[in-house]
C-alpha cells in the first residue's frame, strides 16, 4: 500500500517535471533559442547604439543576468548543446559583453 501512496505522490512531479521540460525545449525555439536572442539584442545595441550602452551601463548588467539565469537553468536541464537549424549558424552564440 506504501508503495501505491508513493507511486501516486510522484505522478505529479513527473507530469511537472515533463512540462518544464517541453516549455524548455520548444516553447518559442527553446531556452538556447532565449539565450541567443538575449545576446543578439546585446551585439545590436553595441553596434547600432554604442552610445546608449555607455550612458545606461547597467543594461547590460540586466542582459547578463538574464544570460546566466538561462544558461543555468539549460545547464540543469542538461540542455546547453549547440543547436544547428538546416542553413542557419549554431546557437546560443558566444557572450558578447565585457564580462
């Protein structure tokens, strides 16, 4: 009966557990998808709005944040590959603020 009752208890945290994994895999291209946009917004405010970045230093402080929130939330997912779309480059790219 121990064992029925546990069996029972689990359920739900497997059924959680499998939801957070799909919203980590697909839900909008992924979380390396997530962390690649987040990058990507960085590298365009570096070149088109270099000025921006400089006045308003802690912006990036807010994408890098956000940047290692994801990559460890990926990390414990186990989901920190490259990811290569047919005719695309692979991503997440490399970091590219200061730290």
């Amino acid at each position: 009966m121990k064992f029925l009752k546990f069996i029972f208890d689990i359920i739900p945290s497997l059924n959680r557990l499998k939801a957070i994994d799909e919203v980590l895999h697909t839900n909008n291209r992924g979380i390396v998808k997530r962390i690649d946009e987040g990058r990507e917004l960085l590298e365009l405010l570096q070149e088109k709005c270099p000025g921006f970045l400089e006045e308003h230093f802690w912006v990036e402080g807010w994408i890098e944040s956000n940047d290692r929130f994801l990559m460890d939330l990926a990390t414990a997912a186990k989901k920190t590959h490259l990811f290569k779309p047919k005719g695309m480059r692979p991503f997440p790219r490399p970091w590219p603020g200061k730290a």
